[in-house]
C-alpha cells in the first residue's frame, strides 16, 4: 500500500491503459493470422474444387466423344449392310492386267546361239538344266526360241502350225563373261555364239533387232501361208469340176490363197483357178 501511495493514482492508470492497449495489438495480430490462414485453406480448396472440376469436364468430354465415335462406326455398319449387292457383269471389280514384263527389262543383253537345225528345243532344254544345276540364274536369265505361225496346205486341208522363225538359231538373255559363255558354249547341240565381223567376241543384239524378233503385237496377225508345192510342180486336184485331174501349177497368188493350174482337157492346156485346199502334191 506504501508502494502505491508512492506511485501515485496516475501512474497506475497509465499502466493499465498500456497493458490494455498491448492486448488489443496482440489480439489483432492474431486476428490477422488466424484470417490470414482461413484464406489460405479457402484458396487450397477452391484450387482443389477447380481441379476435380476441369478433371470431371475432360471425362465427360472423353466419354462423349467415344460414345460419338461409336454411333458413326454404328450408323455405317447400318448404311454397309443396307447396300443392295450387285450382279451379274456390275459385281466384279475390273482389274488392270498386270503389264507384261518387257524383254528389256532387267540386266543383261540377248545374245543369238547357233545350234544344230532341228535341235533348237532339246538344246534349250539342255541349257536351262545346266543354268539350275551350275547355279548361273544370277547370270542367264532367258532362253528364248522366237516363234510365228504358218498356215500350211497338206493334203488339201488348211492348218496352223507355228515354225521356228530362224532355224538353228535360239536367244539367250545373259551377262557375258567367261563363267556365263562356258555354260553356254559347252551345252549339248551349241555350236558357237553369233558375232559380228571377225571378232570372237559374241555380238549382243540391238535394241531396234530385239523389238523386231520378241516385241509382241496387240493386233491380230493373220497366219503366214507355207506351200508345200511351188510353180511347175504337178498336182492332183482332189475336189471341184476337175478332181481327180493332175495339172501344173502356172502362178501362186499367197494373198488371195489362189493358184492356176494348167489342166490337160480335150489335149488342150487349159488354166484353171483354184483354191489351195483344191490341190495335193503328187
């Protein structure tokens, strides 16, 4: 009570508005943290509230978007088996022949063998046997007897037979060198390779003679007449007015398949046109 008096009445109440006023600053700063902190943790879950938001937007739109993908490969599935499928000629797709290889494709040049006449088959036969067996394919490649068909008269009678074009003679498509000319040249029925001039050296045809001899054509081609009889040969006639009459043939016209015929009647020589199935060699 001493103390207080000396203190004085003052004194005191300045102390308790200090410690009153030192209250209300450490009550507001906590009011500030305590606000401070609430509006973090408001924050943390409005950003989690937008995150589970955005994520539930992208399911829905995945989840649309397969269910739109699935309804297109639906509604064409409908529209496919609904199509009326079509027949006859209109139901089959018109494909493109496949091209033709051509003879010039690929490496290697054609060269011209000769062979013994009459021999060209076997010897290709031959050739192709040694081409698998020696394992030359990388080397020889084709092995070629050029063809054309003839119209024949035997017996009276037309037929097509197809002939050698060049008699004695087949093609080989190769790389020269000495492996690939050994194949060749030792194969049985061969008897050399075609050069020109005086060289040994085999000669490969040309581009322009390979065109001529393997090309083939699209149009048709008739047939080549081959008669078995020339002019001055005696014939039989085997049908018409005068069958069984022998004549001499007097003029051949291939390209209208006619020939004249001197047939003897009454002693006289007299010219008669005929057809080449007419006629027989006597």
């Amino acid at each position: 009570m001493g103390i207080l008096m000396e203190i004085g009445p003052t004194t005191v109440v300045g102390a308790v508005f200090v410690g009153l006023f030192l209250g209300g600053c450490l009550v507001a700063i906590a009011y500030q943290i305590v606000s401070r902190a609430r509006s973090k943790s408001m924050e943390q879950d409005r950003l989690r509230q937008i995150d589970a938001a955005k994520k539930e937007a992208e399911n829905i739109i995945k989840s649309a978007q397969i269910d739109a993908a699935a309804e297109v490969i639906e509604q064409a599935a409908e529209v496919v088996a609904e199509e009326p499928v079509a027949e006859g000629d209109d139901a089959e797709v018109a494909e493109e022949p496949p091209a033709a290889d051509s003879p010039f494709d690929g490496p290697g040049d054609w060269y011209v063998v000769h062979t013994y006449a009459g021999y060209e088959n076997k010897v290709k036969t031959n050739l192709l046997s040694r081409i698998q067996s020696m394992q030359m394919q990388d080397k020889i490649f084709d092995v070629h007897i050029p063809m054309e068909d003839v119209m024949e008269i035997k017996g009276g009678k037309k037929q097509v037979v197809k002939k050698k074009v060049f008699p004695g003679y087949l093609l080989v498509k190769m790389i020269y060198d000495n492996d690939s000319w050994y194949v060749v040249r030792n194969t049985p029925g061969v008897t050399g390779f075609v050069s020109s001039g005086t060289g040994s050296k085999p000669t490969p045809l040309s581009r322009r003679e390979i065109e001529k001899i393997l090309t083939v054509k699209t149009e048709e081609v008739k047939p080549t007449f081959r008669l078995e009889f020339e002019e001055g040969d005696v014939v039989r006639i085997i049908s018409g007015p005068f069958a069984d009459f022998n004549g001499t043939i007097n003029e051949i016209n291939v390209d209208q398949s006619k020939l004249k015929v001197l047939v003897n009647i009454f002693d006289r020589e007299t010219p008669v046109e005929l057809g080449f199935d007419q006629v027989a060699k006597v």
